[in-house]
C-alpha cells in the first residue's frame, strides 16, 4: 500500500482556547482582549497608514436565525487576492512557501500566515483566532467587499473552511441562508460570529466594552475625523472628556532621545496630576501604532502624587519594532521573561 504525506491532525479547540489563558495571564478579561484583537485586525486591514473614511464597528444582531456579534471594517482593501483552494494553500505552507501580503483571502482562511504588515500594531497577537474563541460553537462567517469590486463568503467552523470561497451572487445567497443578513455593500471585510460567548454579549449589550476601547485605542480615536470612527452598534465611541482635566499636567513639545541612548527617542509623553475628582485611568502606559500595549514599571513615586496620576508614552518606529520582539502574545505587556531586555529598561 502506498503511503502519502498528510498534514498531523489537530484539535482546533485546543489550538485557539489557549488565547482565554493568555487573557487572564495577562489581566484581563475575554471582551477587554476581544475588542484590542479585533479592532487590530481592522486597523491593519487599511492599504496604507491614512485614517480616511476608515471605520471598524462592533455590533450585536439578533434575528431568526439566532445572535450574532458583528465585526466590520470600512474603508479598507477587504480579502484580496486569488480563490486559492485550500488543498493548494496547505501544499504552499508544507513547502515553506509564504503567502505575500496581498493574498489576504487565502490568509484569512488558513491558519499561522501572517507578517509584512506595515499598517497594524501586532506581528501575531489572537489575530482571526480571537473569532473563533468568541464563539460557544467554534464558528463565524465572513464576507468581503474587496477594493476590486469582487464579492466572497466563506466560514470556519471548528477550523474547517469551504475549500474554496463563494464569489459573487452565490456569496450573497450562503451569507443570507446561514446569517439572514443581507451583502456587505462597502469596501472591506465582516466578521460574523455564531452564537457568541454569554461574557462577551453582556459586554457589548451594556456597554462595559466601551471604556476598554477608549483606554486602548484614544490615541488613535483622536485623529479620526467624520465618518471615520471606532463604533459599537453603529455609535461612534468618543474620547472621555475628562482624561487630560488635571491639576498638574506635562506634554512634551519635541522628541527627545531616550536618557542614555542615541539610538532610541521618545515622540510623545503626556503626563497628568489630578488632587480632586476621580482619575480616568492609571500609570503610565506605552502606545505602538495608537494601540496601548503595558504599563510602564514605575518605582519610587512620590506619595504626593502616587495614585493621583496617569500618563503615556509613544516612540519611534526604531524603538517599536524592538518593543513588538518582546511583546506577550496578546499585546498587553512585555514577557515576563524578556523585561530585562535593553527596549524596556530605557
């Protein structure tokens, strides 16, 4: 009997649970995490590092055929590239091949092709992954409205896919059969959830979502301007009013290098004092492309302004990319074992 090469079978459970575990390593909840993945996957969505006419909206949908929760990105190039069937793609990546950036169809369905992304914060992060774990049933759908004007649907349940996705008004009809909505009608890509987590319905149904995306993304919802926006169920989430209303605050005017390098500069640093009222956020935190990643180790505070105080702090790209090599899977912090490393200690 002849023998053939097969790919090893694979628990696709267990291959993504181990995103819940690395949440809680890192403090947070399973939304918290949710929204910083799925945004960042929107965010490196865009084809170049513009802000215009770009939006990424989470909603909640509930019709006939059950509740879904919604991730949708506008303005961006949507899952270009060829319909490459599956089978062909698993032959690529036994080869060692890679697929380029610009087949982003056959990457969205296929696990660990990723990279050359110069529009995201991440390398890896939960990436598509987080959808799945989003899901009781391990399932979502996903449509696209790509910038050439071509229209595809496929799905992942449990980690198996349509060998080769719907196009056109075939797409249309898969993703009106299994979803009951109706065809995206704009540029960029939607993520369709089945029967998503209790935890993360609550989260978006009450709000409590909301200041988790503030705190991670200000920086970036700052800089958009009408109609590009971060939204849950289509309203637009806005900057809290309060967060630089201190007593005492200090903005840095012009780069500076790092104390003691000539290699490392900071580009932004923002620090805020508050004696009365309540503070909206704590610590100093470091941003990477708009997206909070950690906190920054503190030691010696004053008492007079210890938990009184927030700030943040943003470098350039020469200090980010050493910053994303020592990054936790999620992007909520440094690795425990890399926080001796030369990027972080400066």
């Amino acid at each position: 009997m002849n023998k053939i090469m097969t790919p090893i079978p694979q628990n696709y459970k267990n291959n993504v649970n181990w995103i819940l575990g690395a949440y809680t390593d890192a403090g947070v909840s399973f939304p918290n995490g949710f929204q910083k993945d799925a945004i960042q996957n929107a965010v490196g969505a865009r084809k170049t590092n513009k802000w215009r006419n770009w939006s990424c909206n989470i909603s909640l949908i509930t019709n006939e055929h059950g509740t879904f929760v919604v991730v949708e990105d506008c303005g961006t190039l949507g899952l270009i590239g060829q319909n490459i069937p599956a089978e062909e793609v698993s032959e690529k990546m036994a080869r060692g091949e890679q697929l380029s950036s610009d087949e982003r169809l056959a990457r969205f369905s296929s696990m660990f092709n990723s990279g050359n992304n110069t529009t995201g914060s991440g390398l890896f992060g939960a990436g598509k992954s987080v959808y799945s774990v989003a899901s009781t049933t391990y399932t979502y759908y996903y449509d696209s409205l790509r910038s050439d004007n071509k229209y595809v649907a496929n799905l992942n349940r449990c980690g198996q896919v349509l060998n080769v996705a719907h196009e056109g008004d075939e797409a249309y009809r898969f993703i009106k059969d299994k979803t009951g909505l109706e065809k995206k009608d704009t540029y960029g890509t939607r993520v369709i959830i089945e029967s998503p987590t209790e935890e993360l319905v609550q989260s978006i149904s009450d709000g409590s979502i909301i200041p988790f995306i503030q705190e991670s993304w200000w920086r970036i919802i700052q800089r958009l301007e009408d109609p590009s926006c971060i939204s849950i169920n289509n309203i637009p989430i806005a900057i809290p009013k309060n967060i630089t209303a201190a007593t005492h605050k200090y903005d840095l005017k012009s780069p500076e290098y790092a104390m003691g390098s000539h290699i490392y500069r900071v580009k932004n640093f923002g620090l805020y004092i508050f004696e009365e009222g309540s503070i909206p956020w704590t610590g100093i935190s470091y941003y990477r492309k708009g997206m909070k990643i950690g906190q920054v180790d503190l030691k010696d505070i004053p008492t007079k302004i210890d938990g009184k105080f927030w700030g943040y702090i943003e470098v350039d790209d020469t200090w980010e990319a050493a910053l994303s090599e020592i990054e936790d899977k999620v992007h909520f912090g440094v690795s425990k074992g890399k926080k001796i490393m030369p990027p972080i200690k400066f």
